[in-house]
C-alpha cells in the first residue's frame, strides 16, 4: 500500500535553524497497557477508570496501544519519521511500585531498553518524570494535597534520574499540573475524581514543590549537565468584550491557567491578585518556609504544550456575574472558528500570541513545544489509508505559528507533534484519535496517517 503526504502546505517562508528540535510525543499510560506486568501496581487512572461513568464507554489502559510488548516495532516507526526526538513519560508505579520503597528494577529495566533502543536508531530520548499516573497508595495517603507526596516524587524522579542520566539529557518534571490540580481535584472529570477546592490549591502547591524539589536532587546529583525542566499547558485568555465583567475573568482565568504555575517557578512567588481572590473565597496556597525558593530553582526549558486559545466573560448566559455559590462568573467563550473532534476551536493565531507573550513576560527561558495536535474524526479509506487533511493543515497552520512567533524574538528551541500514534485519551477513552499513525486496537496495526508523512516531508524539508 502507497500512501501519498498532503501535497499541501509546505511553506518556503518558513525557517527553522537546524538544530530545531523535532519529535513526536506520547505518555505511559495512555499507550503501554501491561499494567499489572513486571511488578507495576495501580495508579489512580487504573482506579479511575473502574468508576462507572468516568470514562467513555468504560475504557481503561490495560492494553493500550501495548506499547510495553511493541516498543522496538514502534521505535522503529519513530525512526521512519524522520524525527530528532521522542517524548515520553515514565510510569511512577513501574518504577516504585506503591510510589514508597526501592525501585523496580523490572520497571525501570522497561525505560532502560527504550532509551538504548531509541539512541541506536538515533532518536533523542526527552523524559517526562509524571504524566497523571500517581501511584494509587498515594492518592489513598491524600494525593497531592498532601504534602508528603511531593517528597515522594524527588525520590522517584532520582530513581529514573540514576538510572537514566547516563544516556538521557532532557528530564521534565510535571506533565501539564494544571490537569493534575484542576481537573483531578477541583473539577473531578480526571482521576482522581474529586471536587475539593481547597484541595486542589494545595495540589497546585505541591505539584510544584515536587518539581523544585526533584529538579534540585538531579541538579545536584549530575556528574555531566542536563536539562531541567516542566511542561504546562496553556492557551490565550482575552475578554470577550471590552466589559469590566470580561476583563476580570479573563484576568482570573489567566492568573489560574498560567500565572500560578510561572509566576512562582520563575519569580518565587504567587500572583498577588490570585492570593486575593482565593482569601475571599477562605483558601491559600499552603506555603511553608523555603517553599518559593525550591518552587523558583533555576531550570533550563519550559514545555508548552497548546491546543486552542479561548476568551472569558464575567457574565452567565442568564446575565448573572456570580453564580449559584456567589462565586464570581469565569465562562470560557470559545472563538467562532473551525473545531477539532474535541469541539476545540482551531486557533493558530493564538499560538503566536502565546508564545511571544510568554516570551515577554518570562524572559530568558527557552521553550520547546511538548505538545500540539489535534484530534479528528478519522476514517480509513478502502485502500487502507487514512486521508486526515484536517490533521495536516492543523499541523502545518500551528508550525508556522511557531515560526511567527520566532521571528518576532521567541525562543522556542522544538516542537513535538502529540500524538506519535492515537491512545487512551484520558475521560474520552479511546474514542478520540490525536495520533499521526492510526491504531487499530483491535489488531494492534500501526498505519502512518497522511499527516504522518506530510509531517515527515515537512522535517525534512525545513531542516534542508
Ligand atoms: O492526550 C492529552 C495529553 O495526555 C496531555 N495533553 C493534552 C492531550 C490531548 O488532550
């Protein structure tokens, strides 16, 4: 079978130096399955998705994409890309098992043979530390609003770390905490499925704590240099309309989606505005002595990873501006665009607008895009092909963003596609496709999208 890129959209306009970094991304649980394998115990999404109702369809990462069993096969696939680098993460309860204890050296023998795999075929392995899958006997300790859990995580991340160091140069700390905090503890629809306002401030806190505290124990135990750093995940947050409703929400929605997480890892210390408005509401980050100096160590890349940029109204579609709580109102307005399979509107303008913004606001930290994609509703032709122009044009309009926001002074030093292939996506089960190759679960077939190759031409092409 022959399967022709997008003929579309390969720009000549846009440069991107050599040494950009290209590469594809995934995360373990939502591609390894083998979740009782090798020692691995449950993590709260293994929990998670056993609660009737909070996953699509009742969907669970047992298998995945069996990417545990397939790892040399799809090393392989990576290869074909053409890619500099692969993204994943790291599955805490492989590797510490219950998330206490010495580590698993059947887990950690998992990432040992990936890191070797990927380095033979020439592939730069970048490390996530945590992306969602929290051993469950922590979240039964309290989770991440406990305190003790973010102690937990520097000595996991120094497991990976002594075990990995010697070959990995990139270690991330968090995948995207925000979803850890908001939609595991505030909003309930991630694991682990609670609404616990104050609960998910302190998970804010935490998460970060976890972060200084991991970043400082591998700087420290490093016999050559690495790089450090976080991932979040962000977007745009402008008024609806010029009203002062609007513009307060858009602020509380910024101050909540971003600056909580760089304000105190660059500058040490929370967003006064956001300290406020959670003294109204009677909660406060539980910050102890020293906290804001580990939270602010120094780290060397910020991940973004963007998906859409979104506007804010103070007001409710019944004209109130406090809701039934007499909490003040934070809808999201999403712009009048074209939306993906996730109803995400496709906002590549706003990509721009963040990435000079952050530029501007945190300076002197370089960027690399974790993540962007989209998911669409894929179908296979006859031929066995799936045509996801959709996927390709989303690409393309979103790695041109990346370049206009370079030419006007971003440093944004990579960009990798998410996803390597499609996965468990979280509450929507598997009934979300964001992969460039197409997985049937059934048979475990891999077949490269038309993005897939278009994305492949595309690398080649800007590294020409
Ligand atoms: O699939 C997720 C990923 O795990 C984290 N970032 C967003 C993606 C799409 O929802």
């Amino acid at each position: 079978m022959t399967i022709s890129p997008a003929p579309h959209r390969l720009s000549t306009k846009i440069q991107f130096p050599s040494s950009f970094q290209w590469g594809v991304a995934t995360s373990s649980y939502q591609i390894e399955g083998a979740v009782a394998e090798d020692g691995r115990t449950p993590s709260i999404w293994d929990t998670f998705c056993r609660k009737p109702g909070a996953v699509h369809d009742g969907d669970n990462g047992d298998v995945a994409c069996d990417h545990y069993h397939r790892m040399p096969q799809d090393v392989q696939l990576i290869k074909s890309l053409g890619v500099d680098s692969y993204r994943f993460s790291v599955a805490w309860p492989r590797v510490q098992p219950g998330g206490r204890g010495p580590a698993n050296p059947a887990g950690l023998a998992f990432y040992d043979r990936l890191v070797d795999e990927l380095l033979t075929n020439g592939i730069d392995p970048w490390v996530t530390l945590y992306h969602w899958d929290l051993p469950q006997e922590l979240e039964d300790a309290g989770g991440w609003p406990n305190r003790d859990t973010a102690y937990r995580f520097a000595d996991y991340a120094m497991m990976v770390f002594d075990k990995l160091a010697d070959r990995v140069d990139t270690f991330t700390t968090l995948n995207e905490p925000w979803c850890s905090a908001w939609l595991g503890y505030e909003v309930g629809v991630h694991a682990p499925g609670r609404r616990e306002h104050d609960n998910a401030i302190r998970a804010v806190h935490h998460l970060l704590l976890g972060h200084g505290l991991a970043v400082q124990r591998m700087r420290a135990a490093e016999t050559t240099a690495h790089r450090f750093g976080i991932t979040l995940n962000m977007g745009t947050s402008d008024p609806a309309t010029d009203s002062q409703a609007d513009r307060e929400a858009a602020r509380r929605a910024d101050g909540m989606g971003t600056r909580i997480y760089l304000d105190p890892l660059r500058y040490g210390r929370y967003p006064d505005d956001i300290v406020a408005d959670l003294a109204a509401r009677g909660t406060a980050f539980p910050v102890q002595d020293g906290d804001l100096e580990i939270i602010s160590t120094p780290f060397d890349v910020l991940g973004v990873n963007f998906y859409f940029g979104q506007d804010f109204s103070g007001v409710d579609e019944q004209g109130r501006t406090e809701d039934d709580n007499g909490h003040p109102v934070v809808r999201s307005i999403l712009p009048d665009t074209a939306r993906t399979a996730m109803d995400w509107p496709i906002t590549p303008e706003r990509f721009t607008q963040l990435l000079v913004r952050l530029h501007r606001d945190y300076p002197g930290l370089p960027m690399v895009v974790t993540e962007n994609g989209a998911a669409f509703d894929d179908a296979m032709s006859t031929g066995g092909s799936v045509d996801d122009d959709d996927r390709t044009a989303y690409l393309a309009d979103h790695i041109a963003a990346v370049a206009a926001a370079r030419a006007e002074g971003a440093d944004i030093r990579g960009y990798f596609a998410w996803s390597l292939m499609d996965n468990f996506e979280w509450a929507y089960g598997y009934a979300k496709r964001f992969g460039i190759v197409h997985v049937d679960y059934e048979t475990q077939t891999r077949t490269p999208k038309r993005s897939a190759l278009w994305y492949r031409d595309a690398i080649a092409h800007y590294k020409a």
